[in-house]
C-alpha cells in the first residue's frame, strides 16, 4: 500500500528508532504497534498493546464481511471514517448517538454502547475514550460477543479497571495497558488492521488468478 511522503519518512524514523526489535511481534503486530506510534509520538505503546491469540486475522476477517463498526465516542469514529470510506464498506456507528436521551445513573457513554451492541451484536467495537463503555460491555458478556474489541481508554478513573475486567473475557482483543491510550490510538490501530484486511484482500485476489 503506498503511503504519502511523510507518512513513509515517519515509518522510517520508527523503524530506525525500534531497531531489529527483539519482542517477538509478528509483522501484522508490528504494522499496528508502528501505526500507533506513528499518530501518538510516543514509543511507550510498544511496551503496552496486547494482541489475544489469533486476534488480528479474526479482525481482518471480520472486516472483509463487513462487520460493522461500533465506537464510544465520535472522535474514535472521526479517526477511522475517511480511512474506512476509502478502502471498505463496514457501517460505522458512534455509540453516543445511540444512547438514550436520560441515562439514568450510567454514562451515555455506557448506555449508548449497550443500546449499539443490542442492535449489531457482532460488531467490531473500538473504544479510546470511555472506560464506562468498555466495563458495560463487558458487563454483558457473554449475552453479547464482539467479533473483536479494540480497547483504549485513556485516563485516571476506571481505565485500569476497565482493562482488566476484559484481559479476563476470552474475547478477541487488542488492548493497550495501563492508563494510556485515547481516539487517536484507538483509531490507529484500527487504521492499520484495515490496511491488513485490503492487503489480505488483494493477496488472495492474486492468487486466485495464478
């Protein structure tokens, strides 16, 4: 996949900064590892990202069937949209406009991720802001199984809790540790598991024709 010529200076300056990286990363971990990198400056993720076995060929299938898309907040769905639109057709859908007008005592954060996954139980759901959307839906696991979970919260209060409450839920997850995390490194990885899905794509569209 061709890229701009910043963005291809950027990659070079990561590689160059990670060296031979001795972490036992497969390539695909490493496009997303790089990718998040890349949009947050800040080399401490590769210390961080979690993958869950066989995680990204799952993602990367689950997008070429057109999984739709599920965000907590709309600067997570800002960050995929035009990325998305170029290259696959999955709906996107921010769950804060599915949350009801009056929560109640939960955010609308956590109300409108569970009203999302009611309606597209099988979405993939990227989450880089709202730790109270990740800890609902992992409240209701297993009623509701995400083809694949995306979760990087950011912050002080519940975002470690959060994270932990998913690594137990034998659910498909690429997760960042610790209280880092935020829409841009939400939407980066899933930027970069996108570009692995039409790469994929194409690989086996050559095939097919040798």
């Amino acid at each position: 996949m061709e890229l701009d010529p910043i963005t291809a200076a950027s990659f070079a300056i990561i590689d160059r900064e990670i060296g031979s990286h001795p972490w036992g990363w497969t390539p695909a971990e490493y496009a997303i590892i790089r990718r998040v990198i890349h949009a947050t400056a800040d080399f401490e993720f590769k210390y961080l990202l979690r993958f869950s076995p066989g995680v990204i060929p799952l993602g990367i299938r689950a997008l070429q069937k057109q999984a739709p898309i599920i965000t907590d907040v709309g600067l997570v769905a800002q960050g995929i949209k035009h990325h998305l639109a170029k290259q696959l057709n999955n709906p996107l859908i921010n769950a804060l406009d599915c949350a009801p007008a009056d929560a109640g005592v939960e955010t609308r954060a956590a109300m409108g991720m569970a009203a999302a996954l009611a309606q597209y139980p099988q979405a993939i759901v990227v989450i880089g802001n709202a730790p109270t959307a990740l800890h609902k839906l992992c409240e209701l696991y297993p009623r509701v199984r995400p083809a694949l979970v995306i979760a990087a919260p950011v912050g002080f209060v519940n975002v470690l809790e959060a994270k932990a409450f998913l690594a137990r839920l034998p659910l498909p997850q690429m997760r960042v540790q610790g209280r880092k995390g935020g829409s841009p490194a939400a939407a980066a990885i899933t930027n970069a598991l996108i570009d692995l899905a039409v790469l994929d794509a194409s690989h086996q569209t050559a095939r097919r024709a040798d």
